[in-house]
C-alpha cells in the first residue's frame, strides 16, 4: 500500500483537475474567453504524451543494450498509451480551434499539422511491429524506429511549428502559455492536471505492460 501513495496522489489531483476545470472562475482573455478551460485538458494531454514516448525511447534503448524482451513490452505499452494520449489531445486540440478559430481544422496551421504527422510517425511505429513474425526482429528493428520516431516526434511538435507564424496561442499575437502561467487561479489547477495525467498515464502503462506479459505467458503455453 506504502508504495502506491502516488496513485491515490495522482488520482485525487486529476478529479479535482477535471472539476476545477469546468467550476474555477477564470480570468477574461482575449480570444480565448471560456475556452481558455481547455488549457487543462487539452496541454496535459500532450505533455502526458511527450512523457510516455519518453519511456518508449528509454526502454527501447534499453532493449538495445540488453536484448532483454521485457523493455521491449515497456517500450511498446508506454507508445500506446502515449498515442493514446495524443489522439485525445489532438481531438481537444480541435475543439479548441472550432471554438477560437471558427474551424475543427486550420490546414495551414503548422501545429495541427505537426501534431498529425507525429501521430503518423508513431502509427508507423505500431505497423512496423505487426509487419514481422519473428519475435527478436520484431524486437530490435521497433526499438531502433523508436529512437527515429521520437526524434521526429519532437522535430514536428516543438521546432517545426516554431519557424514560422502560427494561429496557436503564444504565436500571431495570440494569448500564450507565458500569459495562462503568469494567473495564479489557472496556474492552481493547469499544474495539478499535468501531474495526473502523466502519473494516471504511467499506471495505464504499467497496466498493459502486465497485460502484454499475460498474453505471451499465456500463447507460450499454447505453442508448448
């Protein structure tokens, strides 16, 4: 029990994300108005996400110098769960901009855009690993994608949509994260959110990993 105090640490920072959420009074922003409330689901989501394909990258590494087949069930369980995460935040991600910018999607938007193509970096990741019958190349070719995909994971999310002008807030005059850090009653729940995302995130993960060692247990015991 001692050593799951972060669970219940986490689980009670994201109900009272989620409540506070949608009941905090909010400061009055410009464009953003009532939306600005997204910032508490939407950026976690993605930071959450930005996490778990770290642990990917980390166990894939691992596997790599190891060969031991257990990073590689981590690598892959922490991907999914992290794809996951970016499907919903992409999804919140065009809630907002239907809401701000008159449209569920802006084509020219690079961080839209970014944000697709890393999801379809990482789908690759997941076909890769269904395209081989052999367990040990399935293994090592999916750890080395992983280290190309989280590369570009990064490359479309964080510096691409960088080099030029953007709708997203923080760019094109648009209120930025600076703007949401700087107000005490966003930064009281936006913090809390991020934690229990990423902590409830990590418990999902080592969820499926156990998941995924049943399975090959159990298919173990059917080919003997």
């Amino acid at each position: 029990m001692k050593q799951n105090w972060w669970k219940f640490v986490a689980s009670i920072f994201l109900i009272y994300s989620l409540i506070a959420g949608f009941l905090l009074p909010i400061p009055e922003l410009n464009i953003l108005e009532q939306s600005i409330r997204n910032l508490f689901f939407h950026v976690p989501m993605w930071f959450s996400m930005m996490a778990m394909m770290f642990i990917s990258l980390w166990y894939s590494i691992k596997y790599l110098n190891s060969n031991k087949t257990i990073y590689d069930i981590k690598a892959s369980a922490f991907a999914q769960v992290g794809f996951v995460l970016g499907l919903l935040g992409i999804t919140t991600g065009s809630v907002w901009a239907k809401v701000t910018w008159g449209a569920w999607w802006v084509f020219s938007e690079p961080k839209l855009n970014g944000a697709a193509a890393a999801l379809l970096v990482y789908a690759a990741y997941f076909i890769l690993r269904s395209s081989f019958d052999d367990e040990e190349k399935t293994a090592r070719f999916s750890a080395v994608y992983n280290l190309f995909a989280f590369v570009m994971f990064m490359v479309f999310i964080n510096i691409l949509p960088r080099l030029t002008d953007s709708l997203h807030p923080g760019n094109g005059g648009n209120p930025g994260f600076n703007a949401y850090d700087l107000d005490s009653r966003l930064r009281a729940v936006f913090y809390p959110a991020c934690i229990g995302w990423i902590a409830i995130a990590y418990w999902i993960g080592n969820i499926v990993v156990r998941i995924k060692q049943l399975n090959r247990k159990i298919l173990m015991l059917e080919i003997d």
